[in-house]
C-alpha cells in the first residue's frame, strides 16, 4: 500500500461490516510501517466518562491498558481522562517525555445520520471538541474516530444521550484493531532491523 493512497484516501468503515478488525489492522499497520519510522509511539484517547457518547476515547483508552505493552504510550483512560480541561497539559507532557513522539490521536464525534456507526482512520490530526464549537489543539499525526451520534443540533444532548452499546461495540473494535497494528509494527521492525544486522556481519 503506498503512502500517497494512505494519505489520500482516508478509511471509513460500519462497525457492523464482517471484516471490519482485518480492514482497520491492515490500514493502521501500513500507516505506521510508512510514517511511523523509530518513533514513539504515543495513543492519546480523547473524552470524558461523564458523557455517554464521548467516552468513547476513554473506554478506547481503558481496553489498551489492559495489554501492557512495551510498544505504545497511552494517555486517556477511564480513570484519567484526556479532556478539553487538561488536552493542553497532557501534549506539552507528551513533547516533554518523548522525543518526535508519533501521535495517535482518536476521539468520538458526530456525523450524518448514514455515517453513525462507522470507524474513520486517516492521517492528519483528530479536532477535538469540534462538533461542539470548543477552540482546541489538534492531535496527532494520524486519527481514528468513530461517529457515535448524529450532528448539526443540540450536540451536548445528542452525546449524552448515546446509546452505551454502539459506544462500546466500537471500542472493543478500535482497542483491538489498534493493539494488533501496533503489535504486528513493531514485529516488522525487530524483523528489519535483525536482517539489517546480519546482513551487516556477512560483509
């Protein structure tokens, strides 16, 4: 997959398609290999407890915690959330404990009512706290979001009233879609540079 395709050509996909996991491991897994180089890698999930439709950041956030890896970052969790009051601190955190970090940035956000359900990656930063008119700082070098709820009136009400079960179907989706893209670059990359170290000592 090339990178000009990645960058062009955004992935948007229902939760609900068979294959959904495969598509979105095989999109984040070319993403990283392509732009991600020997960076950190940092996932910042976006979002508050207190609203049904934008814990869908923390929740995220929750599931990767509880794989442990030693190939990621995470920062936005159900017990510490990353959220408008706090996104400033967390990102100058971020560029203070990691050098040229890799930022993975995914939040919920509101869409068409055709598109409620579906999972968006892309490269570019996520906007959180857009489709709620908040001012604040993008994040990321590439997002992942999930359109939980329609968009265009009464936006606070709308999340607040999202149905918990889409909320966690998609993060159940996302987390592990996220871990196994992770996982499966980071094993490209001990395999790269093994081959690049025997090559070395045949010369």
């Amino acid at each position: 997959m090339k990178l000009s395709f990645i960058k062009e050509t955004p992935l948007k996909v229902p939760y609900t398609t068979a294959n959904v996991i495969g598509m979105l491991v095989n999109r984040l897994t070319a993403m990283l290999d392509e732009l991600a180089d020997n960076r950190p890698i940092v996932v910042v999930c976006i979002g508050t407890d207190r609203s049904t439709g934008d814990s869908l950041g923390p929740l995220i956030g929750t599931n990767l915690s509880k794989y442990r890896s030693p190939h990621f970052s995470l920062f936005g969790t159900l017990e510490n959330p990353v959220h408008a009051m706090n996104l400033d601190d967390t990102l100058i955190e971020i560029n203070r404990r990691f050098h040229k970090p890799f930022v993975i940035g995914i939040d919920a956000c509101l869409g068409q009512v055709a598109s409620v359900g579906s999972i968006q990656v892309g490269v570019g930063p996520v906007r959180p706290g857009a489709g709620v008119n908040k001012d604040l700082p993008p994040v990321g070098d590439v997002h992942i979001t999930g359109i939980v709820n329609v968009g265009g009136f009464m936006e606070y009400f709308v999340l607040q009233n999202t149905r918990l079960h889409l909320v966690m179907k998609m993060s159940d989706i996302i987390s592990l879609s996220l871990f196994t893209a992770i996982a499966n670059h980071a094993h490209l990359s001990t395999s790269s540079a093994i081959e690049q170290t025997a090559a070395s000592d045949t010369i």
